[in-house]
C-alpha cells in the first residue's frame, strides 16, 4: 500500500468516526397567534406572554387567547391557551383544547377537548375526549 493510500484510508476512518460521533439536532415549528419560531427545544412553556424553550425566554408575545401549534416532538407542553401537535408529545397542561396527531407519553390537563392518537397516562379535560388509548 502506497503512503498515499494509507493516509487516504486513515482520513476516512477519521471522517467517519466524526460522522458517528454528530448528534442530529432536530428542529420545531412553533406558531404562537400566526407567528413563526424554529427552535431546538422540546419543553416548550407559555406563560404571562412569554415562550419558554427548555428553560429560555425565546420569545414575548401579547397575552389573552393564545393558539399554539407545534411542528414537531415535544417532551412537555404548559400553555395557557389552545395546543395543536404535529408530532408526539409527552406531558401536556393547557388550558384550552388539545389536538396531538401522534402519541402522548404522559397525562394531559386540558380545560377543553382533547384529541389525540395513543395516550400512555390520564386524561382531565374539560370537554370532550376523541383518543385511540
């Protein structure tokens, strides 16, 4: 084997091993009221007008109805308004209706109706509730 090919092979095992070692962050949509914010977090809480991405203020927005909609999985959810989920979700507190296109790993509060695919803990809802269970 020649010098060259050696140290050829020798970048590719090192590329290689970087590849394997790259964590893939994977990105949510959240619509708050129409507005837009892509972020990499996944415990997304909305009080007092602000949005709360693992723990960081990521964004202000005015108080009253709030609609949120999620692209994305979600480990925990606490709004005070509507929650809509493209995704899977763990734990969701909300005090308006809740809609999970995938499954809920965890128990959901919702002030109004819920609606969901499989849900592995309870459900309180102040409305209806349409899930697979």
């Amino acid at each position: 084997m020649s010098i060259f090919m050696a140290h050829k092979e020798k970048n590719n095992r090192q590329e290689r091993g970087f590849l394997r070692k790259t964590k893939e962050v994977k990105m949510n949509r959240i619509t708050i009221n129409g507005k837009t914010i892509t972020c990499s977090g996944t415990n997304v809480v909305i009080n007092n007008g602000k949005v709360i991405v693992d723990g960081k203020t990521i964004q202000e927005c005015n108080s009253g109805d709030i609609k949120v909609t999620i692209e994305g999985d979600v480990n925990k959810i606490d709004c005070g308004g509507s929650v809509e989920v493209h995704g899977n979700s763990g734990s969701i507190n909300c005090g308006g209706s809740c809609e999970v296109s995938g499954d809920v790993k965890g128990d959901i509060y919702a002030g109004g109706s819920v609606t969901c695919g499989n849900v592995s803990g309870d459900i309180d809802a102040g409305g209806s509730v349409r899930c697979r269970r």
